[in-house]
C-alpha cells in the first residue's frame, strides 16, 4: 500500500478492514439510531420545556448541527488515524453517549431552564448534541475502511450514504410509529445504547490488534455511568404515553382532589367526591356559560375538544341529568388514567372517541350537538390545526341552531394567539365574547381566555352575573371592547397558522 513520509494511507487508500455487508449493515444502525433518538428527544423534553413546534426545531436545528459536526470531524480523522484502530472506540463512545442522554436531560432539565427556544436549545444540545456528533463520525470512517481503489470512490460513497439514509428513515418509521405507542422511553434508548457499545465494543477488539489500539476502558466507564444514572435519577413521568409526560398528584388541602398534570402545565383538577366541584377559573367560566346555553335543568347534547382529566362532562352530567357528552381525545392513555386513577366511567351518555379531534369531527352529524367545548392542548398551546377557520367551521356545521362552541386557550402579552383565535372565531359566527380578568383583555397580564361564540346572541349578562356571585372580577368583552381586544389580529386558516409563534408563554 503506498504511505506517504508521515505513514498515512496514499492514494489507493488502506486495506479494506470489513466485508462491504457489514459496514454497510454498521452504517446502517448508526444512522438509524441517531433518528430513533431524535424521535425521543421531544418525548424526553417535555417534561420540562413542553411539545411545541419550536421544541422540535430546537431538537432537529440540533441534532443536524451534530451530524455536520461529527461527519466533518470524523472525515479529518479518517485521514489521520488508521480507521481499523479507530472505528470501534468511536461507536463505542457514541453508545455510551446514548447511554447518558436521559440522566444529562432529567438533571438539567430540573432546573426549570424555563419554556422559551434558548432554554429548548441548550436542553437539546445538552441531550443529543455529542452522542448524534460522535455516531456521524462512524460513515466517512467506514467509507475510509472500503475505499481500496479510487476508480469506485463514487459507487462506495453513494452505496454506503444512501444505506446511511435508509437507516435513518428505518429509525424515523419504526420509532414514531412502533416504538414509542409500545414502549416507554427509557427502555428504547437504554436498547439503543447497548446495542451501539456491544457493537464498538466487538469492533474495537476484532478490527485492530496491537499496542496502538486505543483503551475502550474510557468509553466503557461513561456507559457505566450513563447507564447507572438511567435507572438511578428520578423519573419526571408518573405515565408515559406517545403524546404526554402525565402525573396525578393528590390535593393536600382536598382529601378527594386530584390534579393532572401533563408535561409542564397542571391541566385538569377532578374531585372524586363532588363532579360539580370545579377547580379552575376558566372550568367555573365554562360552568357559568353551560348555564345560559339551555334552561336551568334541561340536559344538553355536547361535543368536547379534549378529555384531559374530563372533569367537564362529567360536571355536565351532574349538574343537568340525561344530558349526552362526546368526547374526542387524541391520547388513549389518558383515557386509562382518568378510568383508573380519576374514577372516569364511561357508557351511551359519555362516550370517548381515540384519535385527532380534526379527523373525529368528520365524523360527527350535522346539527347534532347544544354546545361544543374546546380543550385541547399540547403544552401551553391548542394544536393549531384545531384553531383553524377551516376547522371552527367544521365546529359550526356540527352544532344545532343557536348552538354555542366554548373554547379554553391560554398565551400571554402580547397575547397574540389569543387575539387572532377571537378574530377567527368571529369571522365565523354571528356573535363571540371572550371572558378574562379586566387586565388580561387589556393586555398587560397573561392566563387563560375562554372565548364563546354563537350565530345566536349570547346571554353575557347571565354570564357575568354567575362569575361576580362567586366573587371573581372576571368581564365578559364583547362589542367595542372586543374589537380593542383583537385590534389587528390575523384570522387562523389553514394555510396561516403560527399559533406556537404567535403564542407566548409563561416566563
């Protein structure tokens, strides 16, 4: 093999260290898992930064920052070091890097970073940044191993970079649509980091035997203790499903309460004992609007946009008997846990239908409902394809005439989501009011908004007069104060709908 005056390769290149199948099979896996572990990044940072689409352009931004990284570092190192002495140890450090990615998250991430992109950067980059760094660095290095003559240079780079993309569109598919709906978190990627260490390990001792193979003992040592700090540092999650990071956590102050939380937000309050109690402003807000929907008594036929902890159909049926709740919810672990830790029971008058609420509406008939309730969140945010004009008038088309559709939203100054979904509620229906403390609608501080709307007027004084008998100072805007608060505001649709950019979140 021709060396130049240093020892290095020349220009044919080195001897080829593996068979073709098995470095493309080893490109492959590399690949592969760095995606499963994106995939998993917005999982393991819900707990503490919330699922937003900036939280996955924070993870992606990151993790492709890695891959560039890694494949240029890993070229230069190609060309520097015999690739037979290296390959091993640097798989073997990126599994242990995997290895580490939960505990660096959970240990950083509760120190409350807060919600905004630099704390959804830095949490990114501490989690994936090295190991999706360190296991980029595996292609050119394989790619260095194969090339043995450079007339095949083109068919051994395009062969293994195209079996290196395969691996990742395996990762991407499997992980979203398998993994993450059967297994919980830890569990795949404590499998992924043990399987890259067995690997790097089994190359590090059969690619190079000699005094100068680099020690796997550094490696091993970090896999250890990612490994142990896996199982050893606490678990934010009490239930993890594909779609939420939930706890229930009892009231201290209420023996029969219990509180819900899903990822960073406390999301839904139930009372084992009392469903009519409710807990939340904005649950009491949407009690005082339920109560001018229909005559006191008289049972109603609603549609809900969320279950949540479902501690408002099941107040409905409380409060007026023989009424009939449909329920459309996307997670059904949450579904189990409010059937097993909320006493949830459902049967014909409440009924709960898994999957998008988007996609469910197609299926609900034409005028069939009294009222409509919208509380569906991921993190702070309503998933914006449920805060459509598009979707409002699917809303519309559902109720019976006069109908009233109650939506729960939460943002802060300068509260322009809020203002753009009351601006694209009323450009929908006949009559909207939007209910929150003077302060809120004047934009000086943030929370929740419930924004009502109808093609028949709405009973605000009825409204405001339940809200001020429990003592609350909440005002119900409509007419000029409304048009002050949605000012300028764009209606949502479909094509335009920033609602994670145009929301802003507690600080």
């Amino acid at each position: 093999m021709p060396r130049d005056s240093r020892g290095r390769a020349g220009p044919v290149g080195i001897l080829r260290g593996m068979p073709p199948v098995a470095a493309g099979a080893l490109v492959f896996v590399t690949s592969a898992a760095v995606l499963v572990l994106e995939i998993l990044a917005g999982r393991l940072l819900a707990p503490y930064v919330g699922v937003t689409l900036e939280t996955y352009t924070g993870i992606i931004g990151t993790v492709l920052a890695g891959i560039s990284l890694g494949t240029w570092a890993g070229g230069r190192l190609a060309d520097r070091l015999d690739p037979r002495s290296t390959l091993g140890p640097i798989l073997l450090l990126g599994g242990a890097l995997a290895l580490c990615t939960i505990p660096a998250i959970r240990i950083i991430g509760s120190a409350n970073l807060g919600a905004g992109p630099l704390a959804i950067v830095s949490l990114s980059f501490v989690g994936f940044f090295a190991p999706a760094a360190v296991l980029s660095a595996v292609n050119p290095t394989v790619v260095k191993l194969q090339l043995t003559d450079l007339g095949e240079t083109g068919r051994t780079v395009g062969r293994l970079s195209a079996l290196g993309t395969a691996g990742a569109i395996l990762g991407t598919f499997v992980t979203g649509f398998l993994l993450v709906a059967a297994l919980p978190t830890q569990p795949i990627v404590l499998g992924v980091g043990l399987l890259l260490v067995a690997l790097g390990g089994l190359l590090t001792f059969s690619l190079r035997r000699g005094s100068d193979r680099p020690s796997p003992l550094g490696p091993l040592a970090l896999a250890l203790l990612g490994g142990a700090l896996t199982l050893s540092v606490p678990d934010p999650c009490q239930y993890e499903s594909a779609y939420f990071c939930a706890r229930v956590i009892p009231d201290p102050l209420r023996e029969s309460g219990r509180t819900l939380y899903l990822d960073t937000l406390r999301h839904s309050y139930v009372d084992l004992a009392d469903p009519t109690y409710l807990e939340f402003s904005y649950a009491q807000i949407m009690g005082d609007v339920l109560a001018t929907v229909a005559p006191e008594g008289e049972p109603l036929r609603a549609l809900h946009i969320g279950g949540g902890g479902f501690s408002l159909p099941r107040y409905l049926a409380a409060t007026r008997p023989g009424s009939s709740s449909v329920v459309l919810e996307l997670d059904p672990t949450l579904l189990q846990i409010a059937r097993t830790e909320l006493g949830l029971r459902t049967g014909p008058d409440l009924r709960v239908r898994i999957g998008d609420a988007r996609l469910g509406l197609r299926d609900q008939p034409a005028g069939a409902y009294d009222v409509v309730i919208g509380d569906a969140f991921g993190g702070q945010a309503v998933p914006w394809h449920l805060a459509t004009r598009e979707f409002t008038e699917q809303i519309s088309a559902t109720l019976a005439p006069g109908g009233t559709y109650a939506i729960n939203l939460i943002d802060y100054p300068p509260l322009g989501f809020a203002r753009a979904e009351a601006a694209t509620l009323r450009a929908v229906f006949d009559h909207v009011a939007v209910i929150a403390p003077p302060a809120r609608l004047d934009r000086a501080e943030g929370g929740n908004f419930v924004l009502v709307a109808s093609d028949a007027p709405i009973d605000t004084e009825a409204i405001a007069a339940r809200n001020s008998g429990r003592g609350d100072d909440d005002e119900v805007a409509t007419g000029a104060r409304l048009d002050a608060f949605i000012g300028d505001a764009p209606v949502l649709t479909d094509d335009y709908a920033p609602v994670d950019q145009l929301l802003t979140p507690a600080t």
